[in-house]
C-alpha cells in the first residue's frame, strides 16, 4: 500500500513538474510571438525628395513597414493616407491635384486601389513607398512653421481598418495660407473659370464635356468650405461667374492677359498648377489636342512664370503625343520656345531623347507608344534644326 502511495505521489510530482514546464513554455512562445509583434509593428516614416524629370517636384515620401493582420490568406487591402494642420487646432491641409483630392472636396485624400496580401498576417520586412506627395500641390491653412500629422491606414474592401499609424512632421510653409488669403479667394475663382472658359472655346465653341469639368470644379470647391451658408453663397458666384464667361466669350470680351495678370498676383504655385491642370483636363476632354489649345495653355505657363519642368512634366503626362492631332504645333510638343537659339534648340532635343529613349523598352503600351512617337518627332526636329 505503502508503495502505491508513492508511486501516486510520485506521479503527481511529475504532473506538477511537466506542468510548470509546459506553462514555461507556453509562456515563452507568447513572449517571443509579443517580441517579433512589437518588432513588427505597422509603422510609417517621411522623407524629404525629388522626383521626376531633372527631379522637377519635391515631395513628402510616406513610407511604411511592418505587420498587416488580415482576416485569412490571400485577402484584399488598400493604402489610405490622410493629412492635417495640427500646428494649433486640427484643420484640413487642401491640394490642388485631382488625384490627391477627396471624391467631394479639394481636401487631401490618397486612397490605393486593392491589393491582394498573400498571408493572413502579411509583414512588410523593409520600408515600402505608399504615396509620394508632391509639395507644390499643397494648401495649408497659415504660412510659416506648421506641423502635418500624417495617417496611414490599411483597410480592406468595406473599409475596416486593418492596421494604422500616424507621425508628424515639421514643415516650413512659405506661400499664404487658405485662411489668410480671403480676400483673394473669390477673385482667383473668378479668374480660374474665365481662363479655362477660354481653353474650352479655342477650338471653336466649348463642348459639354469641356463644361462639365469647370462645373465639377466649381463642385469641388464649394465642398472645401465647412460653413453651409457660405457654401451657398459661393456656389451662387461660380455659377455667375460661369454665366458671365460664356458672355464675354460670345461677345468677344474677355482678356485673357488681365486674367492671367490676376492669377499672376494673387495665386500660390499650387494654386497656378491647379489652374494648369483645370485648362489640361479640358483640351483632352474631347480625346485630342490641338494647336490653338496647345498654343494658350503654353502661353498661359510663360505669362504666369511656372516652373518650366514641372510644367512639362505634367502636360506630358496629361496630354500624350497620341492624342494630339494633326495641326499641333511640334514644337510646343517638344517643349522648343522661341527665346531658344540653335544650340539650346539642340541640347534641349538631345535631353528629350535620352528621356524617351529609356521608356521605349517600357511593359505599359501606353508609354512605349509614347516613347516611340517622341522618338520620332525628335528625330525630324534634330534635322531642321541642324
């Protein structure tokens, strides 16, 4: 009896012994697995760089590494960014690119489309770009030091937040802000209808496509202010300002050069950019481009002084070589101005090839067929102005 005695203490001694262990065990995996979650958390950073061509734009590059948790394998995600003003109270930071704007308002919004994670819990090991932000093209609501606090998220398809994130940045803002320039602000709005108007009718009459873009404009604007009385009564002068443009269009009225004189005065780089994009957006409304309307909008650029890289940058990107027609002017495609001599002709020709000739080899038939076109009307630009 004595003897079973001990084999059952004995027996439970092991049991409490193996136990402890296991529970040590247990312990430490759930340590290590706290370890590698903390190691791995979904974070972000920002660097200050320049991109495109002859690195034309500088831009905020958010960045972001670490652990996604995701329902099961192989689920679907997409990269939201958000920006604000935090320097005192919490204000939206605008932008005046399209593609950086909310679907409703001209307030910062960057939202990715679906992409498909391989692994329920899908680890980013190194930093990976989420968007770049190209600085021109932000409004901020004061100048001078401010503090953006950028957000991060990681949703999927009903947009359920997966992973976020935020880190805040110090930036010197060195144009007017949205709330100190008030008194600008309905005369640039003014100005910026008349003068894509203008595009619109340079072909002739302005087409309903064209119109629609200056109204979603007009849309938009309206939208980026927060007061619904003032939303009203703005909505009320873009409508008029619309109304007086066909007017003086029709009449023959209107001036072009004090517009643009206006704009000249009163607008931020951001903000004559907005207005390049706007009269871009119309001269490709209808699928094609020509002379007249490539012809004003360079013109527009030269009188307002934009940032001639930046400027073809975008006009090449919004307005490809295939769509422009048959009367378009190559030189204005090229980018050759008249101050130009020959050999500035040429080393500008030689700098446009080495460009192009690097997309000919593109996966994107879009931009190989570019390339190919650009190539070509290089090379016929390279013997007249030999």
């Amino acid at each position: 009896m004595e003897g079973f005695l001990t084999l059952i203490g004995i027996y439970i001694a092991y049991r409490v012994v193996m136990g402890f262990f296991r529970k040590q065990k247990i312990n430490s995996i759930i340590a290590e697995v706290e370890r590698e979650r903390r190691i791995n958390a979904f974070r972000c950073q920002i660097k200050n760089e320049f991109i495109g061509d002859n690195n034309a734009f500088e831009v905020f590059h958010v960045q972001m590494r670490g652990m996604i948790d995701g329902p099961h394998d192989n689920f679907n995600a997409k990269f939201v960014v958000k920006i604000t003003d935090i320097t005192q109270n919490v204000l939206p930071i605008l932008c005046t690119l399209e593609e950086f704007q909310s679907k409703t308002s001209t307030i910062f919004w960057y939202e990715s489309n679906l992409e498909k994670l391989p692994y329920q819990n899908s680890v980013f090991n190194n930093w990976a770009t989420t968007i770049k932000i190209p600085k021109t093209f932000l409004i901020f609501p004061r100048s001078g030091n401010r503090i953006i606090k950028f957000n991060v998220y990681v949703v999927n398809e009903f947009d359920n937040i997966l992973a976020e994130t935020s880190i805040e940045e110090t930036y010197y803002n060195k144009n007017l802000g949205y709330e100190e320039k008030s008194e600008n602000r309905e005369l640039f709005e003014e100005m910026i209808i008349k003068t894509g108007m203008l595009v619109g009718a340079s072909d002739g009459n302005i087409g309903e496509d064209e119109a629609k873009i200056i109204k979603e404009w007009a849309k938009k604007r309206v939208a980026s202010y927060t007061d619904e009385d003032y939303q009203n009564e703005v909505k009320i002068k873009l409508n008029n300002y619309i109304k007086e443009a066909y007017e003086e269009i029709e009449n023959d009225s209107i001036n072009i050069y004090e517009i643009l004189e206006g704009i000249d005065h009163i607008a931020t780089e951001g903000e004559k950019f907005e207005l390049l994009e706007i009269c871009l957006d119309i001269a490709k409304a209808d699928g094609k481009a020509d002379e007249k309307e490539l012809k004003i909008i360079n013109d527009i650029a030269k009188y307002i002084d934009l940032d001639q890289k930046q400027f073809r940058s975008m006009v090449e990107k919004a307005l490809p070589i295939t769509i422009h027609t048959s009367k378009a002017n190559e030189n204005d495609i090229l980018g050759i101005s008249p101050e130009m001599d020959k050999e500035e002709i040429n080393k500008h020709l030689r700098e446009e090839y080495k460009k192009w000739n690097s997309r000919v080899a593109s996966s994107d038939p879009t931009i190989r067929e570019q390339a190919e076109k650009m190539i070509h009307l290089i090379a016929e630009a390279r013997k007249k102005y030999k």
